[in-house]
C-alpha cells in the first residue's frame, strides 16, 4: 500500500448529522454551525457558507432601509 492509496478527500467520509435549516444542504459531523434557538435545527456558520446569517435576517427582520423622522423606514 502506497500513501496515495490512504489518501481520502476531507469532506467524503463524515458522518450527515443534520439538514441545514436555510440552504437545506447536508450538515455533517465536524462542520462549524449555529444552532436555532426555538424549534431546534441547524444552520451552517462556517466559512463560505452564510446560512446563520441569512436565517437570522429573514426570521428577525421584516424590512430593511433608511429610517424616517417619523419612525418609518422609507
Ligand atoms: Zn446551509
């Protein structure tokens, strides 16, 4: 057996563990996440994957832009 025969990619051989709650991809063992605080589930929180913040935005935020003298965002 060679050192190329025990090679293995990163990302093939660990365990799924989750569904990511924002893109609905595969969350498996070892991947940074965040996890949702009501209703359980999980997000991707790590590196090129914006899931957490996005989920964050849409469940937290219903509008978005400059606010007014009056309160209101135009
Ligand atoms: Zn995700």
């Amino acid at each position: 057996m060679t050192s190329l025969d025990r090679f293995k990619p990163p990302s093939d051989d660990r365990p799924y563990v989750a569904e990511c709650e924002w893109c609905r991809g595969e969350i498996r063992a070892g991947d940074e996440v965040k996890r949702i605080d009501d209703g359980g589930g999980y997000v991707h929180n790590g590196f090129g994957f914006d899931c957490a913040g996005k989920y964050a935005d849409e469940r937290v935020y219903d509008a978005m832009g400059t606010i007014n003298i009056r309160g209101e965002i135009d």
